[in-house]
C-alpha cells in the first residue's frame, strides 16, 4: 500500500475508521506487529471489529498513540 495514502489523513475526522493495512504505515511497524501488540499492550489502539470480516482502527486511537509515543521519545 502507498503512503500517499496517507497524504489528506490530517483532514479526517476522529471517528473515522481505518483499514487494518494502513495503521502500521502510519506507525512505521509491520501488520503483524500491530495484531501482536493490540493484544498485548495496554495502551495500544485496540482494532474494532465492524462484521465477520471486517476490522478497523479507530483513527483518534492511532493519534493519540502516536502522540503519545512522540512525547516518550521526543523526552528522553
């Protein structure tokens, strides 16, 4: 998937939800990464799951995550 993609995110409101795919390119992590740690860690976005086969991230979860992880690292 492209990044370009990614290029009018900043217009989206919160509640918008986001493909599976998409929310590791934005977090610079692997799919896999992203299932393993949704399951493991607390403070990560948690996928919403809208029908039998249907996933998503909430986009205001993946800002805040990514915020916060900015912060930590900006921090130290």
């Amino acid at each position: 998937m492209s990044t370009s993609y990614l290029e009018k995110f900043h217009l989206l409101p919160d509640e918008t939800f986001v493909p599976v795919k998409v929310f590791p390119l934005m977090a610079g992590i692997a799919v896999s990464t992203a299932w393993r740690r949704a399951k493991l860690e607390p403070d990560f976005p948690k996928p919403v799951r809208l029908g039998q086969r249907c996933t998503r991230f909430r986009l205001g979860d993946i800002r805040r995550f990514l915020a916060e992880r900015e912060a930590r690292c900006g921090a130290s």
